[in-house]
C-alpha cells in the first residue's frame, strides 16, 4: 500500500509489497505476540495511545490492523479521536461520512458507517461529525453499547486514541477495552511522560498489554543520558523485533 499524507503532510506508512522488510516483520511480530496474548487473556479490544502527540500511534495503529487483516480475521480499525478524527484524515474519509458519533445518535446502521478497505478484510470506523462534547460521549452509556456491538461482529477492534497525558480519552475508553498498548518513541517521548501515561492508565484499572518503541534506531540504543524514553517498562511485554521505524529512514530505504 502507498504512503499516505494527510492534510497536514505527516505521511502514514503502512505495510505492503513496497514496504521494507524490518518493518513488515517488525508488525507481524507484533501481531504473533498480540495473537498470543488474546489466546490467554481474552483480549480483543485493544486502545493504542501514546504520552503526547507526534510519537506514531496512528501509524501504529493502522498498521496493526492491518497486519491483523492480512491472516483474514475480520478486524475494526476505530478512529477513536473524537476531538480531531485523525485517521479519518489519514484515510481520506470525509469528514461528513457517518460514524461513530451517528451510530451513538441513532441516525446511522452499522452498514451506514463501516467503510471497507480494499482487497481486506479490514473495516474502518471513523469518527462521524466531531462532537462538542467528546469526552462525555465517549463515557456514555450508548458509546459502551457501540462497544458491545463491535465485540460481537469483529474479531478484533484496534482503536486509536488521543494522548493520554493531553486528555482523558484513553482512559476512559479504557473501561470499554481489553487493554491498551502504548506507543513511545525515542527524541519525542521523555521519560516523565511515559511515566505519567502509565499512572493515569493504572488509575483507572486500565491492562497494559504493552509497549511499542517507534522509530527505533538501533544504532543509537548505546545512548545513556537518561532524557528520553528509549526502553519499555519491565512488567510488561517486550520484543526488540516489535520496534517499528518510520519518517526518513523508510523513505531512503525505498528509493
């Protein structure tokens, strides 16, 4: 699949026959793994969030789901930023195209609001028009029965969310997921940050299934001066081969 850009020029790469070798595997290792614990927990709702913005969580996010679909199990992609609806944008799905702020307000089926992706067994849910009230609406009761609704039809439900630290989104869709996996990545993500991303889903009894580092550069893992978060947390799952790469080396990569 093409990169992507959405109107802000931030490209979204994704997996596919063009894509670099690392990074394909480096998702379906992430996929195994995720597979494993779904095996032994249950886990089926899955939130991707991240500290602050810029550290790939999109990315990540779509990714998943996709590497997800490609073993053929019917997978959502929920675009669960009802503030901004950024992988609406990414995926180039109007802004006016039902979603799930239309299924919560009962002027849309499901079939109105699920976008297929081509040659996938991969679903979109994007946002719908943006809310004045997104954080509410994400508590609600109607938003926990369009969670119930997601459970039963997909096999998986990957869902992208806003930073944890910015707003409570996350943490309170928590309550409607299985776990969360949170993305961090080196020269964006400081130390403090991941820490306090980690108290404020614990706070809320929120499963962290684990971390994912982006745009790892294993050439600079050496460094040692402690200013940004580089590593993941010691109680969770780990993989090295789970570490994605984005931005300027894939470019050069491709060329």
């Amino acid at each position: 699949m093409a990169n992507k850009r959405n109107n802000s020029g931030r490209k979204l790469l994704t997996v596919g026959p063009d894509a670099p070798f690392q990074f394909t595997e480096a998702y379906k290792s992430l996929r195994t793994n995720l597979e494993f614990l779904s095996a032994t927990t249950g886990a089926k709702i899955i939130l991707v969030t991240s500290s602050v913005p810029e550290e790939g969580k999109s990315n990540v996010a779509v990714n998943l789901a996709m590497t997800m679909a490609e073993s053929g199990r019917r997978v959502v992609l929920m675009d669960g930023d009802l503030r901004k609806g950024t992988l609406s944008r990414y995926l180039h799905i109007p802004a006016s195209h039902p979603g799930i702020t239309s299924r919560i307000a009962g002027s849309a089926d499901w079939q109105d609001v699920l976008v297929p992706m081509k040659k996938s067994s991969l679903v979109v849910l994007p946002t719908g028009p943006l809310p004045p009230n997104p954080a509410e609406m994400l508590g609600s009761d109607r938003m926990q029965k369009l969670f119930a609704g997601l459970r039963d039809y997909a096999e998986y439900v990957i869902v992208d969310t806003p930073p944890v630290t910015v707003v409570t989104d996350a943490a309170i869709m928590s309550r409607w997921a299985d776990g969360v996996v949170l993305v961090v990545r080196p020269g964006v993500t400081m130390i403090q940050n991941a820490q306090l991303s980690k108290k404020n889903l614990e706070a809320v009894d929120a499963k962290i299934l684990g971390v994912v580092v982006n745009g790892y550069d294993a050439k600079k893992s050496n460094r040692k001066d402690g200013y940004y978060y580089t590593y993941s947390y010691d109680n969770y799952y780990s993989d090295e081969n789970a570490r994605t790469e984005e931005s300027k080396n894939m470019s050069r990569k491709r060329k």
